[in-house]
C-alpha cells in the first residue's frame, strides 16, 4: 500500500491499514484538528476544532491543556470546518453526504443541515461571516450558503476538481484551487462569478491568503512546490520547492511565515514570506493534510492524518513539542476566534459620613469596561489599612483581613459597574489613609495594565473631622 499521496488526484483518507478512496477529487487541503476521549472540562484556552473523518465527528480541543473538551457528531466523513469570524458557529464539510453541518461552539449543537453539491470538501467565510464558500469536489462547482438563513443562494462553476478555498481579508475574492485542471479560479464575491482563472502548479490541492491581502499561497501536490500569487494582478510571482505532496497551508498573523503541511514527506515546511524561502523543515506524524497557528501564534498544529496523531510545533524553535493521540483520521482543523480584549479602567473613590453614632468612610470600587471587546468577569481587590476591616459589603463583594474582593459579571463595552463598602472610622488611626484597588482578573484579555489600579488618601484629624479628595 502506498504510504504518500505524491502527485495522486483522487481523494484519499488514511487510517491503520486500510487505504480508503472517493469517487473523484483531489488530494485534500483541509482545516481542522480532531481527538476523542478525554473528559471534559471547563475549557480556559483557545478551542480547536477538528474534522474527525474516521469517526463522522468533529472534537473540540481546549489547546491550554491539549484536551478534548467535547465531540460533534456530524455528518457522513466530515473533511474540513471553518469557524465564523464572531465564533458563535462552526461550518463543517460532510464529504460523504453531500451536506454542510451548522454547529452552535456555545453548545455544541447541530443548528443546521445544508445540502450542496456532491462531495464537499472545503469551506471558507467571509470576514463578515455572511457567506460560507465550499467546494464541490464531485461536481466542479462552488456552493454559496447565506449564513443568515443557511440556505445555498449561488453555485459557482468552476474549474475541474475544486479542492481548497479562501476569501481574502476584504471579503472580495474567494480563491479555488481546481485540483485536476492545474488552476485557480477567482471568484467575485460581490456578483459570484468567476473573474480569473490562474494557472499554477500540478495539482494545486490548498490555497490561502496573506493577512494582508497582498498573496495567495497554493500548493501543487503534483510537483512539490507552492505558487505565490500577487493578488493585484492575479499572476504567479514566485514558486517555492517545499516538501513531497504539500496540501494545507496558512500564515502565521503577522504574514511573515506560511506553514506548509508536506502530506509526503511527514514534514512541515516553514516559509520566510520576505524571502520565499524554506527556513524549517519539521518532522512530525505520517501524512500531515494541514497545519494551522494557533491565536496567538506561539503554536501551529499538524494534523497527521494516517498516524491518527496531532503535533504541536513550538513556532519559537521550530520543533515538536507535544504529540496528541486518540485521533481516528484528522485532516481539517480550525481554531474560534479569540474574542476581542477587554480593558478595565479601575477607579476607587472615598466619602466620609460623620455621623454622631457610626462615622465611617464609604467606598466606591468602580471596573469600568474600556473596550474593545464585551467583559465576560472581573475580580477587583481593595486594600485597607492595617487592623481596619470592611462592613456593609454590596452583592458580590467579600472581605477578609484588611482586603475586599469584588466579583463583577459581564460588562459591556464602554459601561461600567460599581461596589461599594465601608470602612468604620473607629478602626482607622489618625492621619492618612490610603486604600488601594487593583484588578485581580478578568476575561477576556486586559491588554493594557497601565490602569488597572487606583488608590485614594483620605485625611482623618478625628471622627468628625475626615477630608477625601
């Protein structure tokens, strides 16, 4: 049984002993990362999503821990997933049922079922998220699916063998490789017709798009390389040698590295885009079909589609450092989007009341919500002079030996939330006092600690004789 797809033109899936084909097609360029098994938890990293095409689901990765966190049953051989760039839905080829799935991440259930053309393979959203292009390897045309109503409201004929597919950062163009016909075919997104049509390598199995819109990258699966497209004028510039029988690829957020899943060779190729050179090869499991950064770049997973494996690669030192098992033929991966950060302006201010029983100083705590993104929690924590203590805690709030810690909820993008206690004056000596507020944590991302705390110095002469600014 042969071991690579090198130069093969018909989709192939691999797993133990037994070399499986379909119908017609090309050597697959897929999105996603699959693994079954572990027990679920509360996930605290990125999720991954992973086409699962020996075991018709999709398994959801938390990536902080490398575990799988649920898994999506689907439809028949499901080859590929892409996520909607809010993250509140999953988008998932069915290669052999002829349907897209539609997955809510928030709950892991099937929404809808969507009928296409025959033998789907890959499917690529605008950045709006409005429409979902994928590939009909079986009858050489392109679906467009309304996200809004999940319903097909265009098919696009396109050259023979579709096989990878990707819409530009503008949402303008979405980019077909035609796997037999050794093209790729640009399509208007604006009108859904094709405009262009380019030729490339053999076999052109993946394609992508620079984050800047500048490049297409493609993979010729037939003649081990990869055809750079500039954009503009939609003319192949350069033609990189990489490893045998690339399929998937993608860039890094910055654009200044492609990684190339050498289907093969059981390598990763790593491109400098600056120089389109091939910096890094990187062994990892037998048959690669893609490899995907993860968010924050500092990962790219291997789905290695006949080892069953998934391989983390270190993109600081370009080597393997975790292999996830349990997989039963991965090929597409697709990470959900991190949702925008939240920063947390913190402010605290101080009022005394002077009352002739119970004087205090009152405290107001405030996590405002400077944006960009919607506060899902936050803890903030006051700091209290030595031996004073808190009373009259709002909703939320708890103290301990000189501390109050407050637990805040959700919090809009430029709103804000306040918490109040107070400090009797009886516990407080003479002279200055000052009480700090920090934020303690949050989520999303603060991205900017610069105020993250406040403190405010109240004067206390007596009792009955406090100033605070």
């Amino acid at each position: 049984m042969p071991s690579a797809p090198a130069r093969i033109r018909r989709p192939f899936f691999v797993w133990g002993r037994r070399l499986i084909s379909f119908a017609t097609g090309g050597a697959l360029a897929l999105t996603g990362v699959v693994a079954l098994g572990a027990p679920a938890h509360a996930a605290t990293g990125p999720l991954a999503y992973v086409a699962n095409i020996g075991g018709n689901t999709v398994s959801v990765i938390d990536t902080s821990t490398n575990a799988v966190t649920a898994s999506v049953t689907v439809g028949s051989n499901p080859a590929n997933v892409a996520v909607s760039p809010a993250g509140g839905r999953a988008y998932v080829t069915n290669f052999g049922s002829d349907t897209v799935s539609v997955f809510d991440t928030a709950t892991n259930a099937v929404t809808a079922t969507v009928p296409v053309g025959s033998s789907p393979l890959t499917v690529a959203l605008t950045p709006s998220g409005a429409l979902a292009y994928v590939t009909n390897n079986g009858t050489n045309t392109v679906s467009v699916i309304d996200t809004a109503t999940n319903t097909t409201n265009a098919t696009v004929a396109v050259g023979s063998g579709p096989n990878g597919v990707a819409v530009n950062p503008s949402g303008t163009t979405a980019y077909v490789a035609n796997n037999y016909a050794d093209t790729v075919s640009a399509i208007d997104t604006a009108t859904n017709t094709v405009t262009t049509t380019i030729a490339v390598g053999s076999a052109p199995s993946g394609v992508t798009v620079s984050p800047t819109g500048t490049l297409a990258y493609v993979t010729n699966n037939g003649t081990n390389t990869v055809s750079v497209i500039d954009t503009a004028t939609n003319t192949v510039t350069t033609t990189i040698p990489v490893g045998t029988a690339p399929n998937g690829v993608s860039f890094n957020a910055a654009g200044t590295r492609a990684y190339v899943a050498d289907y093969g060779s059981a390598t990763v190729s790593v491109v400098d885009t600056a120089t389109s050179t091939v910096t890094a090869t990187i062994p990892v499991g037998n048959n690669p079909a893609q490899a995907r950064t993860n968010p924050s770049g500092t990962a790219v997973y291997a789905t290695n589609q006949s080892a069953n494996t998934v391989s983390m690669i270190d993109t600081a030192s370009d080597t393997v450092t975790t292999t996830i098992t349990g997989f039963s033929g991965p090929y597409g991966m697709a990470f959900k989007p991190a949702p925008p950060a939240s920063d947390i302006d913190v402010d605290l201010a101080a009022q005394p009341h002077l009352g002739i029983l119970v004087p205090y100083l009152s405290y107001t705590l405030t996590a405002r919500n400077t944006g960009p993104g919607a506060l899902t929690s936050a803890s903030l924590t006051a700091t209290l002079p030595a031996g004073a203590s808190a009373t009259s805690l709002a909703p939320g709030c708890t103290s301990a030996t000189t501390t109050v810690t407050c637990s805040y909820g959700s919090i809009a993008a430029g709103a804000s939330v306040s918490k109040t206690f107070r400090v009797p004056l009886s516990l407080l000596a003479l002279g200055p006092v000052t009480v700090t507020g920090v934020r303690t944590a949050s989520a999303p991302v603060d991205p900017n600690p610069d105020n993250d705390s406040a403190a405010v110095t109240c004067a206390v002469l007596s009792v009955v004789l406090v100033s605070c600014p």
